[in-house]
C-alpha cells in the first residue's frame, strides 16, 4: 500500500498524506461488503431508515468540520463547502424515507396473484471526482444504501478527505462494518477492480465522458449496470425580452461558481443579437466585481483551480482567442486563474466547442429563436443550461427543444436532490436524485403464487 499526497490549491504545498490502495486491498474491501450484504440486505426497512436518519444527524454535527477540510482539499470556498456539507446531510435524510416506501406491486391475473419486489443488487462501487466531492458521494452512496445496498467508494486521488471522513462518520452513526467503505486510491487500480470484480454489481462514475466510456465498456463485459455522468458544455439563452439585468447578474456565478470546475456550468452564453451589446455592458461589471479570494474568506466567491495542471490546460484557451474581459485573481502561491469572457467568432472556435472547467465563458450572438436552439444543441453534450425570457410560450419551446437533462428557466440551477438529474447525449447514462433514483439501485423481482383456481 502507497501514499498519496494531499496539496491545499491556495496555496500548492502539501499538507497532508492518505494510504493509496492496491489490488489486494480493493479485494479484501469488496469481500467485506459482499459479507456485509447478507446482513444488510435483512435490516428491517424501519430499522434501516432510522441508521441513515442518525447518519444524516452525525454529518449536521460535523458541518463545519467537513467544510473546512474541503475548502482545503478542494479550494472551495466556505460557503460552497458548508452547502456541500449540508448536501450529504439532506440526501441522507432524503432516502432515509425511501427503505418503509419502496413498495412493489401486485398485477392483475388469473389463477392466482401476481407481486413484485424491488431487490437490492448487492455491491455498488460509486467513482467520485474531484471537483464536488462531497455531494456526488451522497448522490450516489445515499440511495444505494436506502435500497439495502453495500458500497466501496472511490474518492478522486486529488480530493480523498471528506470521503474518508464520512465513512467514519457512517461507523460513529452505527452502520454496521463492511455496509459503507471508502478506498482512496488510483482510478486505474481501485476504479478498474470495480469494474472487472464480479461481486461488483453497478458501478456509478462521474467525471469525463472519454473515461466514462472506457467504464461502460468494461462493464459491458458483465453485463454490469453503470450510471454514469459525464462532461458537459451548456448553454445559456438570453432572449431579447428577457431581465437582462437579472440575467447579466446571474452569468457569472453560472459559469465562474467553483472556478468553472462544474460539468453544469454555462460556459456557452447565447445572446439575442438585437441585445448583445447591451447584454456585455451589463456583463463585464459584474464579472470584474466576482469576488475571487482566498476560499477560507466568507466573502469569497471563487476560489482556485484544483492543481497546476487543470491552470495550464484552462490558459491554453485564451491563446488566439479574442478576449472580451477578465476579472482580477490572486497574485499569490496556489493554482489561481481570473474569471475570463471570450467573445467566439464561430462555433468551431475551440473554445465555443470544447469542456474547459475552468471559469471561462463563450458568447456568441443569434438571431431568432430557431437559430438560438440549434446552436444550444449543436454540441456532443446535454447535461444542463438555462435560457432567460418572459415569453411563457417561448420558455415551453425552447425548453422541450433544447437536447439537456436538466434545464431552468429564468434561473441558472441545475441541482435539487428531490428531482431527477442526469444528461442526454454523452453527458451521461441514467439519472441520479429524485424519487426514482433508488430504483436504479435493484433489480424488479417478479413473483407468481397459484391459488389452485
């Protein structure tokens, strides 16, 4: 077993160490959570519920704790870590109402009654990365569980604390050994063996569409079942009848809210032409005024990017591009980047195309509403995205025609953990939150018992 180390990306320095699992570890876990399904699986609906409602109470008392060593691990800034935080306890009570809720049915037949049961899968292997990694662990561990699953958890190698945290915080909680377990380590050994481990019966991954790929290969072979959430590239649509104020106010934290390092974050803004210049007006003092700051400060907005390879591989964006104008950014140690307003020539210009993550947004002008859709569609991706109008017919419009899994009008959320979140396209595979969510996690068992009739 190895190490990994850990460095704080306000400042780029080390500050602490996690074990890096082998092969033999990441085996020795599953095997404990295939032996702790027998167990779980058995717990009483009641029973289970309550466990997760204690494990959602643990994480309330240790908000602030989880918080803080985010805004380290991850450079998020406090407020973002305290709602991340308070994420993992909401999901948790969430699906702590699912166990006593998770009711079959019973179909009509003849010569006998018809019932089914939703049964758990067994193992579930959740792959988290680094950018959110406290809320995508309870989007996936949270419903796992509360369907009468066991998990192995991999936390991404850059941000491995608060997962490791919450694990001992499910055993402090009383969840029985072996039921949640996280295993830090590296995707090509501990995320792999999730996929190749027959024990391993789903596997969830959030992070880039290319690995995301290469996982539903893999588990294809067992015919295993994956969710997956992949890159994004969205739009934002700002209708010339639109708040243009509200909308330009809105923009930046759209795009710039954990340094753009969100799969979710509206990094192409579409402007009605009649507006455009207008709309950039409006746009740059509110850009300039982003408060971009050490994470740790309340006021901050916007912290670092994660490592000095996602810094250069974001810059590599802005050479030959026409910038419009950039906020301002730390001159200090630490991977810090200013937030940045390109202005696209076309829709081939590579940063039009391509997923920076990183606080960088396109503007490109349109026409009418029909070509204001097909640009939004014209991308590989179809995770999230927004559009701003006061025209209630035009929001129905668009919003049915536009090729993304999650859309807000007026608005620029993409997340709430009581409704669906997913992608079309090759965003993803599946959605995760929301009531249906738990089903994903069990197979429908169909089971026919003769009357004698």
């Amino acid at each position: 077993m190895g190490t990994t180390d850990v460095i704080n990306p306000a400042t780029g320095t080390v500050f602490t160490t996690v074990p890096s699992l082998g092969l033999e570890e990441t085996d020795a876990a599953i095997d404990r959570a295939v032996k702790a399904f027998g167990e779980w699986r058995r717990v009483s609906p009641g029973d289970r519920a309550r466990l997760l409602r204690r494990f959602a109470a643990v994480v309330e008392d240790h908000i602030e704790e989880l918080a803080q060593l985010e805004v380290r691990n991850a450079g998020h800034t406090a407020g973002n870590a305290r709602w991340e935080a308070g994420n993992v306890r909401d999901v948790l009570n969430y699906y702590a109402g699912a166990p006593e809720r998770l009711s079959g049915r019973q179909i009509p037949v003849s010569g006998g009654i018809d019932v089914t049961f939703h049964e758990p899968l067994g193992v579930v292997g959740i792959i988290v990365p680094w950018n959110f990694p406290m809320p995508i662990a309870g989007w996936g561990f949270a419903p796992a569980l509360a369907a009468g699953n066991t998990v192995v958890l991999k936390p991404a190698e850059l941000t491995p604390l608060t997962a490791i945290r919450l694990a001992e915080l499910a055993l402090e909680a009383g969840l029985p050994e072996g039921v949640f377990q996280v295993l830090p380590g590296k995707g090509s050994v501990v995320g792999q063996r999730f996929v190749t481990h027959p024990a391993v019966r789903k596997v969830c991954f959030t992070g880039s569409t290319e690995v995301g790929k290469s996982i539903m290969a893999g588990c294809a072979d067992q015919v295993k079942r994956v969710t997956l959430e992949l890159g994004g590239k969205s739009a934002n649509i700002v209708f010339a009848d639109a708040d243009l104020e509200a909308a330009a106010a809105a923009a930046p934290g759209a795009v710039f809210d954990n340094a753009g390092q969100d799969c979710c974050a509206r990094s192409r803004l579409l402007v009605e032409a009649s507006v455009y210049e207008r709309f950039l007006s409006l746009l740059e003092p509110a850009v300039r005024n982003f408060r971009v700051l050490d994470p740790a400060d309340d006021s901050s907005e916007m912290g670092p990017l994660i490592s000095s390879g996602q810094r250069a591989s974001v810059a590599s964006y802005l050479e030959d591009a026409d910038v419009a104008f950039q906020g301002s950014a730390p001159e200090q140690d630490g991977w810090w980047f200013p937030p940045t307003v390109l202005l696209a020539g076309s829709t081939a210009d590579r940063h039009w195309r391509e997923e920076i993550f990183g606080p960088v947004v396109s503007v490109l002008p349109f026409r009418d509403e029909e070509e204001a859709v097909r640009l939004a569609n014209d991308t590989e991706y179809g995770l999230s995205g927004s559009l701003w109008t006061r025209d209630v017919g035009r929001a129905l419009r668009v919003s049915r025609a536009v090729e993304t899994g999650a859309l807000s009008v007026n608005s620029n959320s993409s997340v709430r953990y009581w409704t669906p979140f997913g992608g079309m396209k090759q965003s993803g595979l599946g959605r995760e939150l929301g009531p249906d969510a738990l089903l994903s996690f069990t197979d429908v068992k169909n089971v026919f018992i003769s009357t004698g009739d």
